[in-house]
C-alpha cells in the first residue's frame, strides 16, 4: 500500500491496494484505523463487483436498510443507485452528511463510480473536526450548550417542490423514525475528537434558539462548510472507489455534468452498536 495525502489537513488517495481482498481481520482493522485518521479515503483502478462492495461495508460494520427514495441494484438490495441522466437531473448540490435525520446516522460511506461523464461531476468533503477548530472559544462554549434538529423531509424537500412521483414514497416515510436532535458540537464516538455537526440538507432548526435567533448561527456554520480551505475536491476516474467518515465530514456532489450519464452506487454502514 502506498498513501499520498490529498490535503495537508485529511484525506488520503491509496495505491497499489485491492479493495476486493480485504479479507483478513488485520487487514481490516488497518482499514479501519487509515479511515479514522484520514477521514475520506480513496482507491483507484478497482474492480468492485457488486458482491465484492456487499463484503467491504461489512468490514466496518452491519450495512444500512436501503433508502426508501432511491433504486437499488438488482439482487443486491444494499447497494444504492445514484444516477443523473437528461431525465433525472442533479440533486445533491447541497452540503449534507448522509441520513443526519437519523438518531443513530450511518458511520461510513463507500461509493463506486459506475458510469462517469467524460467531464463534471467532481464531489467534495468538508472536515468538520477542522470547522470546529476554526470556531472562536466563546463560540465554541456558545455551541455546545445547543442541539438542532435533522428531518428527513426537510432533507428531502425538492422532491415536494419539484412534485415528483416519489412524493407518496415521502409521504409514507415514518417521521419520528427520520427525524432527530443532534448536539451541535458532539465528540467523534471512534476519536473524541470535536467535530460540528450541522448541514445544510437535513438541519432545519436549532432547538433551543427562536427561529429569528437560531437561522443566523446555523446560516454561519453552513457558510464556513463552503470555505475551500476545510475542504478536498475528487475527480472521479474508472474504477475509483471512495469511503468517507459520514460524521467527521460533509459532501457536496457538482452537477456541473449534467445532461451527461453518472452513476455511482453506494453501501452505508451503521455505527457501532
């Protein structure tokens, strides 16, 4: 294995690693530890069967139920389609950590690029540990006192806007199941290390704020998610495979490409019991 930084702050691109023959429990408890450190890991020139990345969510834990709002590949219901076509243009064109409406979120992401547009389509990671630390100390002191809520339907709110069919799949989804409060500044559970944990998806109040006095300091911690120094830009290639830490990071999927075919396919793993 050999790891080149992707930043000076977090994420690693690894070479010279088969994702497929992570079989071994030493292997995988390096795995494990390289992600934690890192945060955002990236391997390129994959052959990742849908079989295969089945087994790598596993090595980080039990693998989330399939998403209620989008397809799954066939015979292998944990694996997530994401696809953007001329008829199913870009919609993650928005901070968000994967699913934060849950009490308990997914821990890990892992996502395949399948089919790449020719140009477009880059994803970026913002390290939340690194907002936290670029917080003042009254403000930090501010924060921690503080919990906001995260709500599948506000996270999912454009599906209303755009009146899709997948507005009655919205409607049956159970609201106090996808519905949660989180504390805004909150010890990663591997690490201890702080980490701010709001987005701009999902967080639709703080809890203890009025509106008119909760919306400004949530609007400043988005805004700093979008400063470029917290941050690390991929561009997707064949056979790239990443896995990001869902709670010490946020991502931002460009839609630059559209009308053009991307389709990336993802497992989430749930946090340790």
């Amino acid at each position: 294995m050999r790891l080149v930084p992707f930043t000076a702050h977090f994420g690693a691109e690894i070479h010279d690693y088969d994702l497929t023959r992570v079989a071994d429990d030493i292997a995988a408890a390096n795995l494990r530890k390289l992600l934690a450190e890192k945060l955002v890991l990236v391997f390129r020139g994959q052959q990742l069967t849908p079989e295969a990345h089945v087994r790598l969510g596993h090595v980080f834990g039990t693998i989330a139920p399939r998403h209620p709002l989008y397809d799954h590949v066939p015979g292998h219901e944990p694996i997530m389609i994401i696809r953007n076509d001329k008829d199913h243009p870009p919609e993650n064109e928005v901070w968000h950590s994967d699913l934060s409406c849950k009490a308990h979120p997914p821990a890990v992401s892992i996502l395949h690029g399948v089919t790449l547009p020719p140009s477009g389509g880059d994803t970026l990671w913002c390290n939340m540990h690194a907002v936290h630390d670029a917080l003042s100390q009254p403000m930090r002191q501010f924060l921690g006192g503080l919990t906001a809520v995260h709500d599948f339907q506000t996270g999912f709110a454009y599906v209303r806007d755009r009146k899709e069919e997948r507005v009655a799949i919205l409607d049956q989804v159970e609201r106090e199941a996808n519905r949660a409060r989180h504390p805004i500044i909150k010890p990663h559970p591997r690490t201890g290390r702080p980490l701010v944990y709001v987005n701009e998806s999902f967080t639709s109040h703080i809890h203890e704020l009025p509106e008119h006095e909760g919306r400004p300091v949530l609007r400043m911690l988005f805004d700093m998610v979008k400063n470029a120094t917290f941050q690390m830009r991929l561009r997707w290639e064949p056979g790239t495979v990443v896995m990001w830490d869902n709670m010490a990071t946020q991502h931002f999927a460009v839609g630059d490409h559209y009308p053009q075919v991307r389709e990336m396919h993802r497992v989430t793993v749930l946090p340790a019991a």
